[in-house]
C-alpha cells in the first residue's frame, strides 16, 4: 500500500494521523507546493503581530514526518491526476504512483475584477506564511493600509498590523463586519470595539477602481494607500479533481467516509463540500478543524479502517483586542437574546432543537451549545430556564449527564 | 486508564476541590501562601451547583478528543491517554472552548487557556480526589 498526499495543512496531517491509527508502516508521500513544515495557517495574523516565533507556527514537531514514515516533496505542484493509472504527474512531468490518493488542496484567495487592481504594486493576500511574511517586509510604522474585505480574514490582518501602523481601513460591501458568522446587532459590538482601536471601517461601499496607490470606492471618497490587503473570500482548488474527472459541485463531493467519486480517492478540507447538518444543505465548510477531522475519516478509511464523518456545522471561535467570540450553525429560526455587562449571546432555536448560537465577550462553556447542536437533542429533554441562563451540564436529564460524564461506579 | 470521576450523589457542592485544584497549580508549596491577598487562581474543574444536586466537572480526556482535532496551533496534544496543552503554543483562540462537549477548557486572564492534566506534574491522585471530603470525586480505571 502506498499512500499519497497533495497539501500539507490541516487536511493532510488530519490523514497522516489517521493512516497511522490503522496502518503504522506502509508508506506516506506528502507534497505541497508551499514550501514550509506544516504550520497552523491562522497562526499568520498572530505570527505578524509578534505574538508567536517562526518556531512556535508548526503545526506538529519537527519530527512529525520522520516519525511517521512520510516522505515530504514541498514547493512542488500536481499539474494532474490520471486516476486510471493511478499516477499524479508533477511541474517536471515526472510520475507518482499511489493506491490511495488524498486531495488536501485546500482554497486561493479571490482576486475581485477591479479595474487597476493589477497595477497596484503593494497587494497581498492573507492566507500563507508566505503572504504574512511579505507583508512584514514592506510594512513601515507610517503605512497606509487598505483591507477590502471585513470577514474573519481581513479582520485578523487587521489585527496583526496594528502594533505596527495605525492608519489602516477596512471596506466592505457588506452592511456590516463579519456577515458570514454574526447578525447586525453582534456586529456592531465588535466594530465599536475594534474602531476604539483605531481601526476604520467603510460598510456598503465598495472600490471602483484602483490607480498604483489610491482607491476610488463607489461612494466617490478617494483613499491613498501604501498597500492593499484584499480578503474578500476563497475558492476551492478543485481544477485537479475537475480535470481528473471527479464529481465536483463547488467543492469536491464525498461520501461519509470522505472518500470522492473514484474508489481510490478521498478529499478533506477546504476544497471539499460537506453536509451542514443544521440546515441538510451541501456547502463548503472552509474550517480548520472540519478539516483536520474530514483529513482523519479520510485517512483511516484509506488505510481500511471504518470511520464517517457526519456532524459537520459552521463554528468559528475568533477575537479581536482581547474580546473574543464563538459562534456555530445557523440562524434561522426563533431567537432568544441575552445581554450582560459586556456580553452578548443569541440562541436560535427551530425544530424543537438548538440550531446555532452566537456569544461574545463571555464564551465559557460554549462547547456544550455546539454539541447540542450537533447531536440535535431535543430542547424538550432539557431544563430550558438553565439552557438559556449559560451552557451547563445541570442542564442534561441524570442519566444523559451520567453517561455523558462516564457513569457511577457501582459498588455492588 | 484511569480518570477523575464524580459521583453526584455525595458531591455536596463544598467547593474544595476547587481550591485544592487552584492550589496544586499556583506553584505554590504551601496553601497559605497560594490564597495570600485573595490570589486564588482559576480552578482547572468547576462545580456545577443545583438546587438538589451538585457536581464537579472536569476535562474528560476523550479518546476522540475534539479540543486537540480542533486546535489550530498544534498546542492542544495526547501524551500517553492525557490531554496536555503547550503554554508556549496557545495563542488564546478558543477554538477548544467552542469545541469541547463538557465545557471543560477554562478561559481566565492568567494564561491563555486552561485545562486540568490530570496533576501529571505531580505524581500518583489528583489534588481534586485527594481534597474531597466526601470522596464523591474517585480516581480510578471504568471501561
């Protein structure tokens, strides 16, 4: 048996780490075209505020590879997948052969058509070391920083530049920050917190065009800029799969076990589609732990061990300047909203069951909301005053908290 | 392998064990020292007070861990059944609050998380099973 892997993020390691559950000596091919050990891709924001050394971005120790009998190929490119011969052909059109394949592809940057974006010299994306590091480099204290783009990653770049300039702006077309995981309300909490940190924001507006170091947004403002982040959103690298033949929608399509129309090939991470089960939709869920845990199924069924992967949902758990918030699954539905001090939480509830949360400020516990949601439990088996009061696990019936926290020890 | 366990029938919600827990991570060599000034810090298990019944809680040491799946920075990792997080790692982003089934990742502003290890730097039972006055919380192997 020989297994081979394309990526060396999240995905990639989640399968390495399953291989080796069920197959400890067979070999492991892993090739990326980045051209680092494997680091923990949001790390970049917190790695350009100095809050972490090259050497603490790793992902898994040193001798990850070496302990795990992989042979690593960085900064180098699949060009194809020829799934008949079971071959991958590489940028110097040499071959590899595998009897089981994994595509951990993972997802690019959107570039948006802009007109005179192209002739902007200063712009980055945020989503490698390597774009973090380019950034560091140009980056002076009296920059000029422009972010298109107010989602999770615009947000943290953000975040990771401002020890080192104040002059930064973020636009959005959206009417508010952060509209993938928060609704108006939450958003204008962490917008006021994050522009007491000098940072602007620009909302429902957009750039019309660029010129080499001004943007003209569609309001008429015209902004001078040093340089230009621009997270607007990703897209999955799927063109290996596509051209390969494999059934592809926007994602990859897997089945349970992760594994992609072709018998011999599975696919994990932000190039794949999974099923959100709070709305039974088909979607891209581009995080990092669906990652690691689609990687891990698809790694223990290629190595032939059983495992699916069936509980997937949007979660996020992220802060800004101290304030953090977590949010999971969706929105749609009867809410119930509690303030305190400087917390906010929204409770969504459709079905009879928990179908998504948002907390701020005060997270503590988050964790039994997200399983709730996940296991889609009844809300009518739970004590409801203390479900809404703050996740607990008073709130499960005696015998759910007994099997839940592992059961009494009966003596007789 | 064994684990902390509580049996919520004798908890009576006394809160010892989470002075003892708070004690056995100050650093501290004696418990007056570890209190002085009010200095108690976040205990790593938290008891759950009701109006009949009370228990503790602590992390569970999954064996499908989903804290460690979930970590984006490789701080959160198995050694020999017990789930460790690496201080020097943690970046404070709570992807294992959010999540951990138990609600057992404690957040505080003295590090960037928190979460019990068993005492695995001390050996032998944990401060929480020793300090229990009711022996409601018991160490020991289940299937």
């Amino acid at each position: 048996m020989n297994y081979l892997i394309i990526g060396n993020s999240s995905a990639a390691i989640g399968a390495v780490e399953g291989i080796r559950q069920v197959d400890s000596t067979n070999p492991i091919t892993i090739i990326s075209d980045e051209p680092h050990h494997t680091y923990g891709r949001p790390l970049i924001s917190y790695w350009l505020e100095g809050k972490l050394s090259d050497e603490k971005m790793f992902y898994r120790p040193q001798n990850f590879y070496e302990k795990n009998n992989c042979k690593l190929l960085l900064g180098t490119k699949v060009t194809a997948i020829d799934i008949e011969a079971q071959v991958v052909q590489l940028q110097d059109t040499s071959f590899i052969e595998y009897d089981k394949l994994l595509i951990a592809t993972g997802s690019r940057p959107l570039m948006p058509p802009v007109p005179g974006l192209e002739q902007v010299k200063n712009k980055f994306s945020f989503m490698t070391y390597d774009d973090a590091k380019a950034i560091k480099a140009i980056l002076k204290p009296d920059s000029k920083v422009l972010i298109i783009g107010a989602g999770l990653i615009g947000l943290k770049a953000a975040e990771g530049i401002t020890k080192t300039t104040s002059d930064i702006t973020v636009v959005d077309l959206a009417d508010r920050i952060l509209p993938s995981i928060l609704d108006s309300e939450a958003a204008q909490i962490i917008q006021k917190h994050m522009e007491q940190k000098d940072i602007r924001f620009i909302l429902n507006n957009r750039v019309d065009s660029f010129s080499s170091d001004t943007a003209t947004l569609s309001s008429g403002e015209t902004l001078d800029f040093d340089l230009v982040i621009v997270a607007v959103g990703v897209r999955p690298n799927v063109e290996l799969a596509k051209e390969a033949g494999l059934a592809v929608n926007r994602g990859i399509l897997l089945d349970e076990s992760c594994k992609t129309s072709d018998a011999n090939i599975y696919a994990a991470g932000d190039c794949t589609e999974s099923m959100d089960i709070t709305t039974g939709e088909q979607k891209i869920l581009a995080l990092l732990p669906n990652a690691y845990m689609q990687g891990e199924v698809a790694g223990i069924c290629m190595a032939g061990g059983q495992k699916t992967y069936t509980h997937a949902i949007p979660m996020n758990a992220i802060g800004f300047f101290g304030l953090h918030m977590i949010t999971a699954g969706t929105y749609d539905g009867e809410a119930v909203v509690t303030h305190s001090n400087e917390s906010f939480k929204k409770l969504v509830f459709k079905d009879n069951v928990l179908k998504g949360y948002m907390m701020i400020g005060d997270v503590k516990r988050a964790g039994i909301y997200t399983s709730l949601i996940k296991e889609q439990v009844s809300v009518s088996k739970l004590d409801l005053e203390l479900l809404h009061s703050k996740p607990q696990m008073m709130l499960f019936d005696k015998a759910r908290r007994l099997e839940k926290l592992g059961g009494v020890h009966n003596e007789n | 392998m064994k684990k902390v366990y509580v049996n919520e029938d004798w908890c009576l919600g006394c809160h010892l064990c989470e002075y003892y827990c708070s004690f056995a991570n100050s650093g501290e060599s004696n418990m007056i020292k570890a209190f002085n000034k009010g200095k108690k810090t976040t205990p790593r298990i938290v008891v759950e007070e009701g109006s009949a019944i009370n228990f503790a809680v602590q992390c569970r040491h999954c064996d499908d861990p989903l804290c460690v799946k979930g970590c984006i920075s490789g701080a959160l990792s198995i050694q020999n059944g017990i789930i460790l997080v690496d201080d020097t790692k943690c970046v404070g982003c709570y992807t294992c609050v959010l999540s951990c089934p138990y609600g057992c990742i404690v957040t505080d502003h003295e590090k960037v998380i928190k979460k019990c290890d068993l005492c695995a730097s001390n050996s032998g039972t944990p401060a929480c099973v020793q300090g229990c006055p009711n022996a409601a919380i018991v160490f020991e192997e289940r299937s």
